[in-house]
C-alpha cells in the first residue's frame, strides 16, 4: 500500500486530510477504507455542480459573439466531469486543463495553449477569473488583458486590466465594445 500512497502527491495529500478529517468525528477507518469514502466524497463533489442563472445567461450571450474557452486547473478526469456535469461545452469553444500534462495556472502555457486552440492572439484575448494569484497572474503573463471578478479592493502585486463585481458585468462592459469582432 505505501508504493499507491506515493505515487500520486495530491492523492497522499488527501488521503491525509481525510484520514484527519475521519479522526476528527471519531471515526477510526483503514487507509483502504479511507481511500473508499474519499472516492465517494470525490464522485459526488464533481457531479454536485450547478451554474448560477446569470451564469448561463452570460454564456449564452457571449458565446454567441466571442469564442470561449475554458481554462483550468486540476486532475483532468474531475475537472471534465464539472465541465460535463453543466454542459460547459456548448458555450466553449476550447478547454485547457492544466496541472498534469499542461503545468498549472498562474504558468503562461495553459492560457497560451487556449489562444492557439480559439485560433486568437493575445492582443484580441481576454481573460476572466476570480483569483489575482492564478488567474490574473497567469494571464499577465501571457500577455493577456484581464478581468478580476471580485468585489474586493484588495488588489496584491497582480494588478488586473479590468475589474467587475458580477459575472454579469461581462456583458456591458467596455472590452466587448472594443473587441475587433464587434467592429465594422
């Protein structure tokens, strides 16, 4: 059991918390068990994903004009089941799943990977996310335009393009106004 406990660093990482987590309730359970309940917890976090209905209006819209690509970080079965468990892909046009293949967010790759899939540039992208350290950082360094979706102020060395309070901020904001598919 110790050579599949390290063969995978973040499957370690949480067998760990789980095991604490398990401890934490009273409940004394084997690795295998552990690895069991985890596997549940797991299977049921991926599929137990809902949009927001501004979410889906905003899609809707902007995929009507605009490519769309999703990128993200993660073990790429678990991702693709979200993507799945919400039908992302109607409104998408590309995903990127970084962290196995790919190296994680905030590294260029993953967001340079998706400009080469939508066909664009890095001057006619941009990129929306809700975290400065990894989504504004990484876009940043792709040479991206970014908008940061936070009502915070709180604005660290990653220094965002665009900021909105509301995803459906996306939808009246200047960019698109400015975007060369919109023009002429």
């Amino acid at each position: 059991m110790s050579s599949q406990r390290n063969a995978n660093p973040w499957k370690n990482f949480a067998l760990n918390v789980s095991q604490r987590l398990l401890m934490r309730t009273g409940t004394n359970s084997s690795v295998d068990e552990t690895l069991r309940i985890h596997s549940v917890m797991l299977a049921i976090r991926q599929i137990n994903v809902k949009l927001l209905p501004s979410v889906t209006r905003v899609l809707n819209e902007l995929s009507q004009e605009h490519r769309l690509a999703i990128v993200t970080n993660g073990a790429p079965n678990a991702q693709q089941q979200k993507i799945n468990a919400v039908n992302l892909e109607r409104w998408v046009d590309a995903i990127v799943i970084a962290g196995h293949d790919i190296p994680p967010k905030p590294d260029p790759e993953p967001f340079e990977r998706a400009i080469q899939l939508l066909n664009a540039t890095s001057a006619t992208t941009v990129h929306v996310g809700d975290s400065l350290e990894t989504y504004i950082a990484g876009a940043s360094a792709a040479g991206l335009d970014s908008v940061w979706l936070s009502d915070s102020d709180n604005i660290t060395e990653y220094t965002p393009t665009h900021q909105i309070e509301s995803i459906v901020d996306l939808l009246s904001f200047p960019w698109i106004e400015e975007s060369p598919s919109n023009s002429g």
